[in-house]
C-alpha cells in the first residue's frame, strides 16, 4: 500500500469529485493517477492560499483504476458527466474526455474555455494521467476540513512543497486513517470550499 498526499488549493468538487456513491480523480494530478494502484490511499490538504494549510479536505482508498474511456461508458458515472445549466453538483462534473475517431474529445466543463471550447492544456495534462481513480471508501470533509493534530503534520504536504508527496511513514498514515474513518461517516460530510461564489446556485 501506498499513501500519496497534495495539496488542494481550487476546490470546487471537480478534483475530486465526492458525489454520489463514488468519489473520483479524473483530472488534475496526473503524476498520482498514473502511479496509484487499487488499496493505495489519497490524502487531500488544504494550502495556504485557501486558508487551510494542514487540514484535511478529503481521503479515497482506490478501488478502481480506469482508462478515461472505460469511465465515460461505463452506465454508474453518467451522472458525473457535467450538465452545465444544472445544479452545481452537476456543472461540475468530471466525466469530461472520450475518444472519438482517435481524436479526444472534452465536454464543455470546468476545465473548458469559458466559450466552450477545448482547453488544450487542461487537456494535455488530465490526459497525461491515463487513469481515473475510482473510490467507493472516502471521506470528503470539503468546507468543513479536519485540522491534523500536530503528532501527523509530516503526513500534510508543506509550503516547500509543488506538487504532491508519497508519504514514507505508512504505519502513521495509516493510523491517521483509522482514526479519521472510525471517527466519521463514510462519504460527504461537508460541501465544497469554494462553492461560496455561487451563493445563489442549486446545490445539487
């Protein structure tokens, strides 16, 4: 088992996407969409620019790895495919990319244009993960981050930090796990930080 940690500093229920039976990561973090195996944890921290450094906004153990394709056929993720006139759970989710003709294909979403348009660099790098974890065992605090007890901070990725980190001390990780999934309900316990921008948008 590995543990890999990042930090989150947009979070708008898109990267992850927590909603529903199954939270997702199917853009952004590419490095650890292509390394992570099923049994592997992700760990998700707040930054400094939101205001949450050292807290915790979501935890997935992989139970799927799927190929972009595999994801956006497959009948138990259509609701994850983004309905922009919707509600926000729908704009935004991340079921954007298919393969048509050998040319890839994004959804008019998130990581598109603001014309709806293809965003050519959202593309090349989501793409460039291969895979999207898949989680039916998760934890999605959103605006309502866990603040790590100090006797865990080395599992939190720091301001040193860019990218993300593969936590070295799995037998800590995997205490705080425990701790955190004996403590609270599996699934949604919060909604996310920056929904905030859309006071006057249907949740869901």
């Amino acid at each position: 088992m590995s543990v890999y940690a990042y930090k989150i500093t947009r979070d708008y229920g898109f990267a992850p996407n927590p909603f529903g039976e199954y939270c997702t990561l199917a853009c952004c973090k590419p490095h650890i969409r292509k390394k992570a195996v099923v049994g592997d944890w992700i760990i998700g921290t707040g930054a400094v620019a939101n205001g949450l450094l050292n807290h915790l906004i979501f935890l997935m153990k992989v139970t799927e790895k799927l190929t972009f394709q595999e994801y956006w056929e497959d009948e138990r993720f259509s609701y994850k495919k983004p309905v922009l006139n919707g509600s926000l759970k729908q704009i935004h989710g991340d079921n954007i990319y298919h393969n048509e003709s050998n040319e890839w294909l994004q959804s008019d979403s998130h990581h598109s244009l603001y014309d709806g348009q293809i965003n050519t660099g959202n593309l090349k790098q989501d793409l460039s993960g291969e895979y999207v974890l898949v989680s039916n065992h998760f934890l999605y605090f959103g605006k309502n981050a866990w603040k790590v007890p100090d006797e865990y901070l080395e599992i939190c990725p720091g301001t040193r930090h860019r990218d993300y980190i593969t936590i070295e001390n799995e037998l800590l990780a995997k205490e705080l796990i425990t701790m955190i999934t004996n403590k609270y309900e599996l699934g949604l316990n919060g909604i996310p930080i920056h929904w905030k921008e859309y006071e006057q948008k249907t949740l869901y």
